[in-house]
C-alpha cells in the first residue's frame, strides 16, 4: 500500500501516528471548505465546518473501516457536521448566521442585490441563497462529486431517477426566485 | 435531445409549465430522454455559479486553528506515554537561538539600506525564533505566509526551524511558507540541505513538493542521496517508492 495513500494515514491515524492527520488535512481542506462554502455561501462557516470535520476525523479515527473510501469517510463526517449546524441553527433561528446566507422567503432585494440582477450568474448565486440548505447542499454534492449522480444518489439513500427528479424540481424553484427577483427590480 | 423537446424545455425557461407538462418533464428526465445538463442554467450553475476549488478563499487561520488543535492532540497522547526529557538538546537548542538572534543583530546593525522594513523583517524574525509556545510559532509562521514577503533573513529563519524544530507540524508550515519561494536559490538549497535532518516522512514528502514546486524537480536519486542515513532502510525504500510517484 502506498505510505502516503489515504488508507495509508488513516492506519497510521489509528496508531497513534496523529501527524498523518496533516496530509490528509492539506489534501481535502480546499475541496471540504468548497463544498461548505457552496451548501452554506459564509466562509467563516464553512472554516469551522472543516475544523469541526478535522475534530471529529481525530475523535472517531479507530471507526473507519479499511474496506471503505477514506474520502467518502471525511465527506460523510463533513456532512454530518453541516446537518448538526442546521439544526443547532434551526432552534436559534437568530444564531450567528450570516443574514445574507440564510434563506429567505421574501424576494425584496436590497440595494446591492438590485445592482446585480442585470448579471445573469449574479442572480443565479442570489437565487441559490434563497434555497433552503439542504437544496443546496444536494446541488454542492452534486458538484462536488462531479455530477455521478448514481454516487450521490447512493449519500442520500436514494435512486438515480428521484435524485434527478430532485434536481429538476429545485432548478424549477431556482428559476422561479429568479423571475421574481427580476420583475421585483423592475419596479 | 431530440426536438419535440424544445417547446418543453423552453416552458421551464420561461416559467410556464403546466402540472401536466411538468410531469411529463419529470418523466422525460428520469427515462434518460433528457439529461440535467438540457436544463437552462443548470450546466451555468455547476461549472460557472457555484464556487470553485480554485476559488476556494479559505484563511489562513484555518490552517492556524487545525494545526494548533492536531497539537493539543498530540500533547495530550503524548501524555500517556514517558516521556525521556532531553534537557541536553534543549540547552543547545537555547544556545543555537541565542547565536542566531545574535547573528540577526548584527545582520541588521551592518546593512544600512532601508531601515524601517528590516527593522521589521527582523523583530518578526527575533520573534518567531524566540516563540516557547509551539501553538504561537504556528501562527507566527502562517503569519510570515499572509504577509507574502520573506525576506533573506526570513528564509534562513524558517530553514533554521524547519531543521532545529522538535515538532513536525511547525516544520511542515515552515516547508508551506519555504514552497513560495522555492524559486530563489537560497531557499532551494536549504530544502535540500534540510533533507537530511528530517526523520518524518509527512515532512519529506512536503519538501519533495517544495522542490518540485520550483521547477527544478530533484531526481530521485539526487533525492536519496541526502536522506538521513540514520532512517532505516525499509522506510528509506518506501519513502522512495512514494517521491517516485510525486
């Protein structure tokens, strides 16, 4: 097995050898803080949500099992840290979210977002964070697992046909917030 | 796609799908007769929309508060275990320090062009070679990482740690620091150097990396050649094997 493969470190991981955790860390810190930052668009989140994975990765390193990928391993780690945010959030609706990540019911826009309504990107980023989190976050792992839906189909215990069903309908409420933030700014 | 399409894709463009149509979307996508990527903006949003790695913005203070965490973890499993404490190293170590910000001084005492930045290039590097705390030399380091400019004084500062210091995780920052200026001959040659004292591979492989990032990758053979003779061969073989695949 290759030292430095990431079955290789969690072994040396559940040896006690807590510096492997390093590499592993500098090989999925970006990628982890990506998909954070795309199911929750606050960076400071998603840097605690990488922290909070690393944390748990230490904690429960004698649960992962050889036979099982150890990116798949951090990736469920790291999901489950988002979900518990969510519902810590969820019974503190006024945590210390950032107000413009949250999403919101209303379609009024404020000054800056009316500027970039013109920007058709701009406006799909504007309609993402009205998504409801878990929306997101589908579309995040979707991305994130560069769009093999059977894989992430399997993360949600799901089938390939209801996830795309899934993804059509939400794209559906996508373009729903962008028609109205664009009427909206026309008045 | 075929064409019949068109005028259904084009209603969930506009906004105008009735519940028939959609249903019929619906099933149209879960028989594979229309893919997601068909959908307006859908192939925007995962290749434009959403944010990149490349992008990624993380802080360095992620790397600050992982680092600093991995050490408190490592602290406390060290705990359980007797520890031999080497109070000879650590004497030469203080002494070595001494010497070093003696040598600084002077550096700076004898270089009389601009003041105020080697001023400050120095108190930073007395500062980080006089950091006990080893969470402090972390932040120090990734502090010199943010500020993006190391200069000559700054790079013999990290090399001297990246030699002299106990812990590795301090050594791999000083490595991810020395990686940006892996261009300049006087960093190159201290990587290299540097090799021979090393005993972990996780901060081998970063220097090979370092190395490799410069542009002027060493061959493997040129590599081994610097390992410490003191590793044993079995690690040497397969730490070779590894760079063999960087």
């Amino acid at each position: 097995m290759n030292q430095f493969s990431d079955k290789s470190l969690m072994n040396r991981l559940q040896n006690g050898q807590l510096d492997a955790s390093g590499l592993l860390y500098e090989r999925y810190k970006k990628v982890l803080w990506t998909y954070f930052f795309n199911s929750t668009g606050d960076r400071n989140q998603s840097e605690d949500l990488v922290q909070t994975t690393f944390e748990k990765v230490l904690k429960y390193r004698h649960n992962y099992r050889e036979s099982g990928s150890v990116k798949a391993w951090l990736f469920a780690i790291g999901r489950n840290a988002l979900t518990d945010e969510w519902q810590k959030s969820s019974k503190q609706p006024q945590a210390s979210l950032d107000p413009s990540v949250r999403p919101r019911a209303d379609q009024s826009l404020n000054a800056e977002e009316q500027m970039m309504v013109g920007d058709r990107m701009a406006l799909l980023q504007l309609a993402m964070a009205r998504l409801a989190p878990e929306k997101r976050e589908l579309l995040a792992q979707i991305k994130l697992q560069e769009k093999k839906y059977k894989e992430v189909a399997a993360l949600y215990n799901s089938n390939e046909a209801a996830l795309k069903v899934r993804v059509f309908r939400i794209m559906q409420e996508l373009r729903g917030y962008m028609d109205r933030m664009q009427a909206s700014s026309q008045y | 796609m075929k064409e019949q399409y068109q005028a259904l894709l084009a209603d969930f463009a506009a906004g105008t799908l009735d519940e028939s149509e959609q249903e019929c979307l619906e099933s149209l996508i879960v028989e594979g007769e229309i893919e997601l990527a068909d959908l307006p903006d859908f192939s925007a949003l995962m290749d434009k929309g959403m944010n990149h790695q490349e992008q990624a913005e993380e802080t360095h203070n992620m790397d600050e508060r992982f680092y600093a965490m991995l050490e408190t973890e490592m602290e406390q499993v060290e705990k359980t275990k007797v520890r031999a404490f080497s109070w000879p190293l650590q004497l030469v170590a203080a002494i070595a320090l001494i010497l070093f910000s003696f040598w600084g001084g002077l550096e700076y005492a004898s270089s009389g062009d601009g003041p105020s930045r080697t001023l400050g290039s120095n108190q930073q590097v007395v500062e980080l070679l006089a950091a006990n705390d080893i969470d402090e030399k972390i932040h120090l380091v990734s502090k010199v990482r943010a500020a993006g400019q190391a200069d000559e004084k700054m790079i013999d500062a990290l090399l001297f740690m990246l030699v002299n210091e106990e812990s590795n995780n301090i050594r791999i920052a000083c490595v991810n620091v020395l990686t940006d200026y892996s261009h300049l001959p006087q960093a190159r040659l201290g990587l290299v150097n540097a090799i021979s004292y090393q005993r972990s591979t996780v901060v081998l492989v970063s220097i090979a990396e370092a190395l490799e990032a410069s542009g002027k990758k060493m061959s493997l053979e040129e590599f081994s050649q610097h390992l410490n003779p003191q590793i044993p061969a079995a690690k040497k073989e397969s730490l070779k094997r590894i760079l063999a695949q960087l």
